[in-house]
C-alpha cells in the first residue's frame, strides 16, 4: 500500500522585536528626511541593551500602550538637534538671523518635540496598517540636558526588551533612538494586504468634493423689497 503523502503547510510568518524596531526606524528617517529636505539614515547594525536612559543635550521620550507597551527615546547630541531644527526652520521659509542660537532654547525644544511628535504618529500608522493592531502614546517630552547626567524612564514593562540604533543626519552629525517594549510576537495567521498610508491631499481632496453646494438664498426678501416697491408706485 503506498502512502499518500500530505502537503507541509508553510511555516507562519513571524514578526518580533526587530520588526517593530525597523518599522520605528523607517517612520524617524522618513519624518526627518522630510522635515529637513535632507537625507537621514540608521544604521544596519542593532545593539542589545539592558536599560534606556536620556542622555545629554537633547532627550525626548514617549511612552505608549495598547496591543503592545513600549519606551521610545531619542537623544540628540547639539549639532545634531540644531541641524534638524535649522533645516526644518528654513525648509518652512524662516529667515536664518531669526532661528535660535542655541539648543538650550524653548524654541529648539518646541520644535524636537513637534518632530518627534509627528514620527510616533508616522509609527502608530504604520502598527495599524502593518501590524493590524492599535497602540496610542503620550504627549512627548522633552528634556534639554546641559550636563553629563543619565535618567531612566520607568515604563512598567513585564518582560523588557531593549534596543539601540544609530542614526546620521545629513552633516553625519549622529543621534541614537532606543526602544524598550514587551517582549512579543506578532504570528500571521493568514495573508492580507497592508493598507495603504493615507494621502492628505488626497483625504482633503475628497471632503471638499463631498461638501454640499451651498444653498441659494431665500427669495423672501426679495419678494418683500418688491411689494414695498409697489406699495410707494415705483
């Protein structure tokens, strides 16, 4: 008797740590490259860590939750934080005298913050269409650090992991992001096709076009402007 043999099915596909981690990569380089008309880039190794800390000039961290809990951190050295604030600034038709000298400014700080806003906004997209899961995040902080002191951020996480990579700027000036999450897998459990990222001219594009025509004005007034008319023979 001869046996039937049965087809493998295919081994799941698995998305873990560094597959987070790279999507955070790419939405910090493409948010900043964008920002900057420049181009930022990480690069391709990966370092183990034990804790995340915010180290001088410039940390910013936001905490989130939701399908996974995590730790972002970005520390800028000050060469690389005025770079990016300066392009950024200029790339939005500001006159060079009117930027802020230094990187200990509200200013610089206001505008990191803004950057690094709009790059966990990028990220938690990019979960929802990738990773089809939701996590939200806090408002990021931002600390200007003008000596040599190491802070850690307490993020509540159960089975931490932590990694760190190295980032250059246009000027190859160099800040580092580091990511603390739970450790997790994400499994497929069948195919899909990942949304596509929303286009925001496109999105404006179709609320105006499905706005209503406005509606003509009432003739009523009109109407009594003509018998008042009438009433006086004219």
């Amino acid at each position: 008797m001869t046996a039937i043999a049965l087809p493998s099915s295919p081994l799941p596909i698995v998305y873990g740590t560094e597959s987070v981690l790279v999507a955070l990569c790419n939405s910090v380089t493409r948010v900043l490259s964008v920002a900057t008309q420049g181009q930022v880039h990480y690069s391709a190794m990966v370092q183990h860590i034990t804790k995340t800390c915010l180290k001088p000039d410039i940390g910013c961290f936001v905490l989130f939750d939701g399908g996974f809990s995590g730790l972002v951190i970005i520390n800028f050295s000050a060469t690389a934080a005025m770079e990016i604030y300066e392009r950024y600034m200029l790339s939005m038709g500001m006159a060079k005298e009117d930027l802020a000298r230094s990187f200990t400014s509200d200013e610089v700080s206001n505008v990191m913050g803004e950057l690094m806003n709009q790059v966990v906004g990028d990220f938690t997209s990019t979960v929802r269409r990738e990773l089809q899961t939701h996590i939200r995040q806090n408002q990021p902080k931002m600390l200007v650090l003008n000596q040599q002191v190491m802070l850690s951020v307490d993020a509540n996480l159960d089975q931490p992991e932590a990694r760190r990579v190295t980032f250059y700027t246009s000027n190859n000036n160099m800040f580092y992001l580091e990511l603390a999450m739970d450790r997790t897998q994400f499994v497929k459990l069948y195919d899909f096709e990942p949304q596509d990222a929303p286009d925001p001219d496109a999105v404006m594009a179709q609320v105006a076009s499905a706005s209503p025509a406005p509606a003509p004005a009432p003739a009523a007034q009109d109407d009594e402007t003509a018998s008042l008319l009438r009433s006086l023979g004219m």
